[in-house]
C-alpha cells in the first residue's frame, strides 16, 4: 500500500515539473516575441490557467483573447494600406497619363497656332492683325476642350464637341469678310457694318471658302473630342480607385467577420505562438486574400474590366495603325495648312464669289472715313493691294512655297503615340485588378517552412481561385455561402463606370468621314502613323502605291513654276519625260503581237515633244 502511495506522489510530482517545463519554455518563446508585441502597443501579459483552455483564434500562450482583438484591429488596418497602396500605383499612372495628354494636345495647339499667325504675318500680310483676335480665340477653344475643369463625365448627348464645332464654325465666319474684302479690293477701305453682317448670315448659302469648313470641324471636332474622353475617362478611373480604397471593406457582415479572423490567422497567429521569424503560406495567404477580396469586389471588379477594355480601345483608335479619324496630333498639325486653303479657295474663286455675294447681299458698301490700312500697321495701302489683288495669286503662291518650306521638318516618332502605346501595355494588366491582386500581394510568401494557420510546415489545403463561385469552396471561409455584397456607395461607382464606358462606346460608333481633309493629304503628316518610312521614293522607283500620271504633272510644273524661269522649265520638264519615256506608272505589260513599226520613229517623237512645249507654254503663260 505503501508502495503504491509512493509511486502516486512520484507521478503527480513529474507532471508538475513537466507543466512548470513546458510552462517556462512557452514563456521563453513569448518573451522572444515581446520585443515585437510592445512595437504594436499590444501588451504580452503571463497567461493564466483559464486563458490556456479558452478558445481563441490563435490557440497560441502568447497571445490573450484581448491581445488578440488588438492584433485583429492592425491587421486589417494593414491589409487596407496595402491594397491602397496597389490602387495608388496605378492611380498616378492613370493621373500622369491624363496630364500628358493634355500638355501634350495643349503644346500641339500652341505650336499650331505660331504657325498659322506665322503664315498671315508672311503670306497674307495685310490680313495678319485682323485675323489675330479669331485666330488667337480659336485655339484656345481648343485647349479649353481637353483641360477639364471637373472629373464628372459629359453627357452623352456630346454638348461639349458641339461648343467646339460652334467656335471652328464662327473662325470662319469672322474670317470671310476679311478675305472677301482682299477678292474685292476696294482701294482698302472697309465694308459697313451692315454689309459684314449681311456676309456673316449668308455664309452658309454661299460658302466662300468650299468645303474646307466643314471638314476642318469634323476632324479637329471629332479628334479632340476623343482627346477629351480618353483625359475624362483616365481622370475618373483614379477618382473610382481612390473612392473604392474608402469603401471596400465597410460591410459588416459575416463574411467580413471571417475576413477580418483571418488576416489575424495569416499575420499574427505566427507570433502569438511565439514564433518571431515565421511567415504564413503562400497557400493561406492567397486563400485568405481571395476571400477577403471576393466578396466586395467580385461586381466592381467585372465593372473595372469593361472600363479598361473601353479606354484600351478608344487609345487604338486615336493612335492606332488604322486612320478612324480621332488622332488629334494629326488634325492640329494640318490645320495651318487646311486655313490657308481656304483663304486660296476663296481668292482663286473670287469672280465667282462675287456673283454669289453679290446675288445675297447686293453691291457692297464701303465706310467713308476708315480704312483696313488703319488696323495694320505692317502693310501700306500699295503693298495690300499687292498681297491681294484677285491678279496676284501668284506672289501669295510664292510666300506660301516659302513658308510651308520654312515650317517642314523631320519630325520624330509621335508623342502621343508613344506615350498612349506604353500606357495601354501597363494598363492591360490591370483589367482584372482586384481579381490578381492576391497574386500581387503574395508572390513573395514562402511554400515550405511555414505558418499554415495552425503550426509550421506546408499548406496542404486547396488553393481556390478568386472568382465567385470558386468561393464558396474556400476553405478559409467555411460555412459561408459567398454571394456578392455591394454596398450603396460602391454600386453607384460601379454605375458610374458604366456611364463612361457608354461615352466611349458613343465615340467610337462615329462613322468614319471618307472626305476628311487631312486624311488625304499624307504629305503634312509628321505623326509617324502611315506605313512605311514616310518619304517619297527616288525618281524612276514605283512606292507603294502608283500615282495618277495627272497628279505626278501637276506636282513636277508647281515645283518648277515657283524655282526656275520659263525656259528651265521647258528643259526640265522635257527631261523628265525623255528619262521616264512618258509620265505613266511602271506596270507589267503583257506582250503583245510585234506590229510594222512607223518608217519615222524620230519625227513623231518630234512632233510628240513639239505638242508638249506648246502645251507647257501655252499653260505658263496663261498663268
């Protein structure tokens, strides 16, 4: 009896030095994770014996039910900052894309606007000071179109572009009197204020200067109204992302909860088993991070997704291979060009002209004590009516040649295009955001040696994906039917997201116009957007494309005309012809049967040229 006595008082001394053994040791490893603790203001307190059997989420001896709730709270604080802080990444690209954009449309519309006051100040002299004020309002319409001074997206019943379409409309209205004015010429005097007004109401029926006008609002309209959608949408998808940071994870629900239990699990529950140096599984860290973010933003994320793809596709097509009209680089850069046709147009016309305002308005009025020559005091009233006399086209033709030689330059790669194409490579990754973001987030959390949510080794549960019905087997969330929860705040962002996508899809459904000056004239296109290298190939080559034997005549006699005097044309010319045997396009010809050759090849290649130089000094001269 004794015996057994003896052997009883043993066993319960062992087992009290084996608890105070294992006690000490658990202390040692909490004290090693103090240090860590006292940094988070979260306090490491002795655990008692009723806190050993009482369940928690760590199960660890470090960490109190209180300590816990503490360590919960910074650890969705830091998840909130983490995910803020891949929202802000791409919130300043989005912003720093908006802003070069706009500096980029802006420089393009000064630049063009030097240009094109440039050429009034050269070429039509007399009309420089008069144009200056339309001129100058113009442009600033247009660099007031793309600098928005709010992020709520237009209606897309598109008011805005048609403001722009009003202002490209009333630059050519203020224009026609002027340029009526120099067709006339009437000892420089002024027209009445009653007959500009006549011309200012009738310009619609007598359309002085063709069709110019309305392809040069179509396609500056049509551009920078794509300009100012894309800087639009760019500005409210950073406001969207900021917005979303703030109310992502407002909900309280259950599966909040759980989100919020196992942030602690992945974080913290590590050290509050005293484990100092240990990090969560890549495993849990992903399936703890999909579930968090499933919830509340698997709806915003597909609204997300449609946004890119929309922005995606309105930067193709406005720096895209193929011209649908909406490169602004383009339309801005030949508008110097397209102004100064239309003041041509009207002066080549001016008989015609006159006809048709006179028809309209009657003979036109003069003021009797005020003259143009009194607004400009670059051109004496002799000199005026040199620079637009109806008979003088020629020396304006001259200044033009000179002019448009002085403004041509090799221009580099497109800005624009360039600084759009890189944009779109970085923004594509980003379509499906919130539904990556778990691979973001843990790509550098370990596989092996590792906290698995309950000790250290590998995570062997299934690894789901982020997608909804996916979900609902997440094994960090179970007991969960994981539905989507949107709360008032987040659907309204998301209906907002789908309003600019319909702006963008209202854009893009312009049909494309075939008469659109500038995309006829690929010669004043330094945006680098047309095949090939952009110059012209060397006499005697064929290019891409064969040009018609007319244009080739028209373009060899214009730079002649403007460079040589009458006889080196005629040499010049005759060379050509001579060399190329007859302006027509290289093309393959198919044999054909040998017939009896004319006995005088030679006299009818003399009288064949003798026709040419007749007809080329019967044009000069006419001219």
């Amino acid at each position: 009896m004794r015996l057994i006595i003896l052997l009883f008082l043993c066993l319960c001394i062992c087992g009290v030095l084996s608890r105070s053994s294992r006690l000490s040791r658990s202390n040692e490893k909490c004290e090693s994770v103090r240090p860590f603790f006292e940094t988070l203001n979260v306090t490491v307190d002795e655990i008692k014996q009723k806190d050993l059997t009482t369940k928690n989420i760590c199960g660890g001896q470090c960490c109190s039910k209180k300590a816990e709730e503490q360590l919960q709270d910074h650890a969705r604080t830091n998840f909130h900052s983490l995910i803020h802080h891949h929202s802000r990444v791409l919130q300043g690209h989005l912003a720093r894309t908006a802003d070069t954009v706009r500096e980029t449309v802006t420089t393009l519309a000064r630049q063009s606007e030097n240009k094109t006051l440039n050429l009034f100040e050269q070429v039509y002299r007399s009309m420089s000071l008069l144009t200056r004020p339309s001129i100058r309002t113009l442009y600033q319409a247009m660099i007031d179109h793309v600098n928005l001074t709010t992020t709520i997206p237009d209606d897309v019943q598109q008011s805005q572009r048609m403001m722009l379409q009003e202002h490209l409309n009333n630059f050519f209205t203020q224009l026609f009197p002027i340029a009526y004015h120099h067709v006339v010429n009437p000892n420089n005097q002024d027209f009445t204020d009653k007959f500009k007004e006549c011309l200012y109401e009738s310009i619609d029926g007598i359309q002085p200067f063709g069709e110019i006008p309305k392809q040069i609002s179509h396609s500056v309209s049509k551009s920078l109204e794509a300009m100012r959608v894309l800087i639009q949408a760019l500005q409210f998808g950073e406001t969207v992302l900021e917005k979303i940071d703030s109310n992502l994870f407002q909900s309280t629900s259950s599966h909040q909860i759980l989100c919020n239990e196992g942030l602690l699990k992945m974080a913290y529950c590590p050290k509050c088993s005293g484990h100092s140096s240990v990090s969560a599984c890549k495993g849990l860290c992903k399936n703890i991070v999909r579930g968090c973010l499933t919830e509340p933003a698997s709806e915003l994320d597909l609204a997300w997704s449609g946004y890119v793809e929309g922005v995606e596709r309105l930067v193709v097509s406005i720096v895209g291979k193929a011209d649908l009209g909406f490169n602004a680089e383009k339309a801005i850069k030949n508008l110097d060009a397209q102004i100064s046709a239309a003041v041509m147009d009207a002066m080549k016309n001016g008989p015609a002209l006159k006809e048709k305002v006179k028809k309209a308005c009657g003979s036109y009025e003069l003021k009797k004590s005020r003259s143009l020559s009194d607004f400009d005091n670059h051109s004496s009233p002799k000199e005026a009516g040199v620079t637009s006399g109806l008979m003088r086209s020629s020396n304006i033709e001259d200044r033009l040649s000179v002019t448009h030689t002085s403004n041509f330059r090799l221009d580099r790669p497109d800005p624009l295009q360039t600084q759009l194409g890189n944009f779109v490579a970085s923004i594509v990754g980003s379509r499906t955001f919130y539904g990556t973001l778990a691979d973001s987030i843990c790509a550098e959390y370990p596989d092996t040696e590792c906290w698995n949510g309950a000790r250290i080794g590998e995570y062997t549960k299934a690894v789901v994906d982020s997608s909804l019905n996916a979900q609902k087997y997440n094994p960090e969330f179970n007991g969960i039917n994981t539905t989507s929860y949107l709360n008032s705040n987040t659907s309204q962002l998301i209906d907002q997201l789908k309003h600019i996508n319909k702006m963008i899809e209202s854009r893009l459904s312009w049909d494309k116009d075939p008469n659109v000056y500038y995309s006829d004239q690929p010669e004043l296109d330094g945006s680098g957007l047309t095949s090939g290298d952009g110059s012209d190939p060397p006499d005697g080559s064929s290019g891409s494309g064969q040009e018609p034997s007319n244009l080739k005549f028209l373009k060899i006699f214009q730079t002649f005309k403007f460079k040589s005097s009458s006889i080196l044309i005629l040499i010049k010319f005759c060379l050509y012809f001579f060399s190329n045997k007859g302006i027509t396009s290289e093309e393959p010809k198919v044999p054909e049967p040998e017939t009896p050759k004319p006995p005088s090849s030679s006299a009818s290649m003399m009288t064949k040229s003798i026709g040419l130089l007749s007809l080329l000094l019967l044009i000069y001269y006419v001219n």
